[in-house]
C-alpha cells in the first residue's frame, strides 16, 4: 500500500481510547492504571516539560520528561496519521534528517512524533504509519490522553494565541522543535525545510559546536 492510499483509507476512530487501554501490563514499564491515573508533573524551576505518561508506536508506556527528554539530544513534532496534507512530506522530509544524522539516532540523539489525533492513533496505528515510510530505530511515535498531548503542545510552543489559529492543526505541526536538554539549548525550524541544514542547526547547539561560514553553507 502506498502513502496516499494509507491516508485514504485508515479508519476506526472508536478504537482508539480501547486500544490504548487494552495494551498488556506486561508491555509497559509500569502499571497501565498508574499510567491513567497520572497527573502532569512539572518541575518547579527551569524545567517546562510535562511529565505526561504516552504510549510508544511499540505499545510501551513512558513518561515524557523522565523517559523521552531528561538528559537527552532530541527532535520534536506533531503530527496525525490520517493527515492528507503537510504530514506525509513533513515525515519523509524529517526522514532525511535522521539519515543526515546517521548512527547517532537512537544513541545520543532521539526523535519523537506525537499524534495530534490521539482518539485514532492508536500504537497499532502509529506503528503501521513508521513501517510505511520505513522509519529506522531512533524515531518513536507517540499517542496518550488527548488532554495530555494538548498540554504537551501548548507547553513545548506549539500554540497561537490567536485561537481561530489555534484550531487548525496544520498551523502548528509544520515545524519541529530540536534541542539538548542538560544544556538547556532549543531551537525550533519548519519541518520541511533543507534536512542538511536541520540537522546541522543541532550541531551548531553542541559544546563543540561552532557556525559554519556562509560561503559553506551555500556550498
């Protein structure tokens, strides 16, 4: 099945919430009713990362601050499977990325690629969708609580103040957040921009890091 197809034709919204609650203890790294019960856990000081329990595209229950940010290199975007729009070119685009990036993906830097249609997207869903654009490991795709992933979206600067923007998903999964978390170091980019040069925006972030001339950036 090709991409346009896939989009065209995954359905069963109303399995979503049973999906996700149907997922096996035995898969997550702790209870699934701990997971349903938690509330977001913000750190006091510096830290605007809430630690809202997601389920991976694997079926794992994880912690976002805890598991996913805390102490890592990472890239962060929204997105939604049944999307027919910018998603699509937005995942093959940041598929060049983690080719860019190479073997460090999944080593020292992690990407992430939270559903915005979390009542759709089951794991199932998601991990169909990361096995049709052939996404290596590294890359995880993640669903939750609908109220979670908004917080989570709102927090990491997703949002418009203007509301009627707001509303419309396009507006705010079109880009991806990178940064380092121990340095405190973020940027953000449009999704579909040149990967090489996504990629190298992160490099310029690391301790050893320095701008590249503009004569080499145009190569």
């Amino acid at each position: 099945m090709n991409k346009r197809n896939f989009i065209k034709n995954i359905t069963g919204a109303s399995l979503g919430a049973a999906a996700l609650a149907a997922i096996p203890a035995s898969s997550t790294r702790f209870n699934i009713e701990t997971a349903k019960q938690a509330k977001p856990v913000l750190d006091n000081h510096w830290n605007p990362f809430p630690n809202v329990p997601l389920v991976t595209h694997q079926g794992k229950i994880v912690r976002f601050y805890d598991d996913l940010i805390k102490g890592k290199t990472v890239f962060i975007n929204f997105m939604y499977a049944r999307c027919g729009d910018i998603c699509p070119g937005m995942t093959a685009n940041l598929k060049q990325v983690q080719n860019e990036l190479g073997d460090r993906i999944g080593k020292d830097v992690f990407m992430y690629s939270i559903t915005l249609e979390s009542e759709h997207d089951t794991p199932q869903m998601l991990k169909a969708y990361a096995e049709l654009f052939h996404v290596k490991p590294g890359w995880t795709f993640l669903t939750g609580k609908k109220a979670d992933i908004e917080l989570l979206r709102k927090q990491l600067g997703f949002s418009f103040s203007d509301p009627r923007k707001d509303k419309d998903r396009t507006q705010h999964i079109g880009i991806v957040k990178f940064g380092i978390e121990p340095l405190h170091r973020w940027g953000m980019s449009p999704a579909l921009g040149n990967p090489k040069y996504i990629a190298e925006y992160l490099r310029w972030m690391e301790p050893d890091g320095s701008r590249p001339k503009l004569s080499e950036l145009l190569g």
